[in-house]
C-alpha cells in the first residue's frame, strides 16, 4: 500500500488512500476471506491472485523508477 502511495504521490491526502485502498488490498482479502470459510488456502482467485498483484505493483514501481 505505501509503495503503490509513492507511486501516486499521495502526499496524505486520506481521500486518495480511501480510494486506493480496496484495489490494493482486495486479492489479499479475498485470499483470506476464502482460507477462513473454507479451510483451503488457494493464491490465485479467479484471474490474478496476491502474487500476480504484487508482481504488478513492483512492475509499476520499476517504471516509476525511471519516469
């Protein structure tokens, strides 16, 4: 979360962090919302899962490196 915040160049403003907030954090939610209900920890959930989304964040965060 602080990284895709750097990325953005929030700058504190809590509206921003509320908006980003749930796409960030919505594979690693649902992740763990799954595990707790049904006992089978699984990564991927659908399309992209915890891994695929932080591989993302790191690819954007390499692009903001040189821009």
């Amino acid at each position: 979360m602080v990284a895709v915040l750097g990325i953005v160049q929030s700058g504190g403003d809590i509206w921003l962090v509320l908006a980003y907030t749930p796409g960030v954090m919505s594979a690693h939610f649902l992740v763990e919302y799954r595990t707790h209900f049904t006992n089978f920890h699984q990564l991927v959930i659908g399309g992209i899962g915890a891994t695929e989304q932080l591989c993302l964040i790191m690819g954007t965060c390499s692009i903001a490196l040189f821009f």
